[in-house]
C-alpha cells in the first residue's frame, strides 16, 4: 500500500483559498479600522492656565476655556467669587454650560444639573464635575488643577 505524505492539491487550493480571503478582508477592514479608531493622544501635563481677566466676566455668568485636551468653565458667582470646574459631563461627555436663570450648572444632552459646588442635582449624571481652584494673579484669572 502506497501512503502518499505529501497534502494534495485539494488541501493546498483550500489553504490557498483561506489566505487570500484573510489577506482581502484585511485589506479592507484595516484602513476602515484606522480611520474609525483616533490615534492615542497624550494628555497635557499643564496644571494650570490663564481662563479670563478680571472683570471680564460680570457676576452670575460663566465662560469655557480650554483646559488641557478638555474644556473648563469659570462661573463668577452673584457674589463676587469664581468658581470652576471641568465642564466635561460625568454622563455621555458632553459639555455644559452655565444656566445664569437658574443659577446651577446644566448639561443639554439629557438635562443633567449641577449645582455651583459641581454637585448632581437631578438627571443621569453618576458622579459630580471635577472641581478646580481659582486664583487672581494680578489682573489673571488662574485655573489650576487641584492637588490630589
């Protein structure tokens, strides 16, 4: 009886056959891949950033600046004082802004609130906004990112 060692042509066909296919289907998902995946960004170390001048804002209004890769808002309370905080939602990421007629924090996605201290007041938000200190260097406004 003759055993033939060798795969036959059937077998070498298949396989040539199943590595074509894997080779075409990977040049068309892998630039489609590429395009749909963002390349990896490095998160900016800076902890602080000039947000306005004094009295550029008037009292019980709020402005976004861009903190890092994200945005922040600087609130000047009814009172005077500054308060600021990430204005990226805890919910579905999108930005906030501050509701001057309702004197709280407000995300339009999905109607989440926040009060003036970055706390949840109602809506799907899980966790409160990042808060960040305020300083006045002369005639700056100065955001820093809070030591942990």
């Amino acid at each position: 009886m003759i055993t033939n060692k060798m795969p036959g042509r059937r077998k070498f066909m298949g396989w040539s056959f199943f590595t074509s296919l894997t080779g075409f289907f990977g040049m068309i998902f892998y630039p489609i891949w590429r395009f749909i995946m963002p390349p990896p960004v490095a998160e900016s170390t800076q902890n602080s950033v000039k947000a306005a001048v004094v009295n550029e804002l008037q009292p019980n209004s709020g402005k976004i600046f861009p903190f890092n890769n994200k945005p922040a808002i600087l609130i000047r309370l009814s009172n005077g004082k500054y308060r600021s905080f990430t204005a990226v939602c805890t919910h579905l990421q999108c930005t906030v802004q501050y509701r001057k007629d309702w004197k709280i924090i407000w995300c339009a996605c999905h109607n989440g609130k926040y009060d003036l201290n970055g706390l949840v007041i109602s809506g799907p938000p899980p966790r409160p906004l990042e808060e960040y200190d305020v300083l006045i260097v002369k005639k700056d406004i100065i955001v820093t990112r809070r030591k942990a």
